[in-house]
C-alpha cells in the first residue's frame, strides 16, 4: 500500500517541473531497436558519469532489493513471528519509501543529489547488515524503515540525475538502460539471493548483500567530483 503510495509523490514531482520547448534534435532515420541500444551503450562508454550511475543502481537493484523475497523467512524464522510481523516489516519499508519520495519532492535544487547517491547506497547496505544480525523485533522494522527510505533516495536521484545528464536525443535510450538496470536486474537479484540463501543462510546472504553496497557506495564516492563538474557545465549551459 505504501509502496503504491510513494509513485503519487513521484507523479506530483514530475507534473510541478516546467519544460522550456526545445528544438527537436531527433534523426530522421528510422534505426533498428537493437541499433538504438548499441548507440546507448556507446554513449555511456564516452561518457562514464552517466554509466556510473547505472551501474551503481544495476549493483543496488541485484544485491539490495531481493531483500523483499528474503523478508518472510526473516520474519518466521530469525523473529519467530507470523504474517502480521511480516506485514509490519513491509509497512515499515514502505514508509521508509514514501519519506524518502516526500524529502526528494520538496528538494528544489538539483545539486546535492550527486552525493545522495553513494550516501543512500551505504545506507542500504548497512541497514541491510543491522536487519540481517537482528532478532529483535523493533530493530528490525527501523532497519527496514532505513532501507526503504536509502532505496527510494537512491533510485529517485539517479533517474533525476540521468535525465538531466542526458541529452535529449539519446534520452529515450539512456531512460532504457535505466529501466534495465533497474526493473531487470531485481529478478536477477531475487535469483541470485535465494540461491545463496539455500547455501549460505538468509543471515548470511544478506550480510553480504549489504558489504558489496556498502563497499559500491566507497568506490562510487570516487566520481562525485567529476559528477558535481558536469552537473554544474550542464546548468551553466542553460539559457
């Protein structure tokens, strides 16, 4: 419910951002989807600042957000509760979404969102390790709360940054890639973590989950001035 909730936030964000006409800058050839996507690829190749963001949220969406499938084994097993602690557990992560959407529509300037990224990425992982260790009940549902509320900073900021970075002829393809990265890589990541839940222990697995985003958001830190240069050339730019 919360989760549905939080897209109204993000609907009313987009609806409020006024769009200058621009000249239409798009070929008139008509190319292959498969060439489009090639062309995508290319670009972000030349152009690392925006391939590091999907990257980072490609990693995030295959090692953060399985948590969701592993959540009910945590709840019989690690709390030795029942489907009203795991609704409780998915309430408290939705919440955390909606709280992260609400500070994001309320943030007027665009600059600030490049550190948002890695902060929220860490975050999640390190609410991921707390909720992992924990058998207690309130600690775990404020672990989730943090997880959903780093999750939703760190997506939202990467489409916004994405959009803005993008130029309006390869838009459509860089948004695609975002899509893959971020809708295609979760059932991958579900996959994945089951897996090693099978081996490993959903303890574990999550544990190490939440190291490798922790560890992402480190090396991703690395690109926040190159990121901050071009989001300040961008705005520069504009009439």
């Amino acid at each position: 419910m919360f989760d549905g909730f939080t897209y109204m936030f993000v609907i009313a964000a987009l609806l409020m951002i006024k769009i200058s006409p621009a000249k239409n800058t798009r070929s008139t050839q008509v190319d292959r989807p498969w060439k489009k996507l090639q062309q995508g690829f290319a670009y972000i190749v030349k152009f690392p600042d925006i391939g590091f963001i999907l990257l980072l949220l490609g990693l995030v969406s295959f090692m953060a957000m399985p948590y969701t499938s592993l959540t009910p084994i945590f709840a019989k097993e690690i709390l030795q509760g029942n489907a009203e602690t795991l609704g409780f557990m998915l309430s408290f992560a939705g919440l955390g979404s909606l709280i992260g959407s609400l500070y994001l529509l309320f943030k007027i300037k665009i600059f600030g969102l490049e550190k948002i990224i890695p902060l929220s990425t860490g975050l999640a992982g390190i609410s991921l390790m707390v909720f992992s260790q924990s058998e207690n009940v309130i600690i775990s549902f404020i672990s989730l709360y943090l997880v959903g509320f780093a999750l939703s900073l760190q997506v939202a900021s990467s489409n916004t940054i994405l959009q803005i970075l993008s130029p309006d002829d390869k838009r459509g393809r860089i948004m695609s890639l975002f899509a893959i990265a971020f809708v295609g890589m979760t059932p991958l990541g579900n996959l994945m973590s089951g897996f090693m839940a099978d081996r490993l222990g959903v303890v574990t697995t999550l544990t190490i989950n939440g190291l490798i985003c922790l560890i992402a958001a480190g090396i991703f830190s690395q690109q926040i001035q190159p990121l901050q240069r071009s989001l300040k050339r961008l705005v520069n730019c504009e009439p």
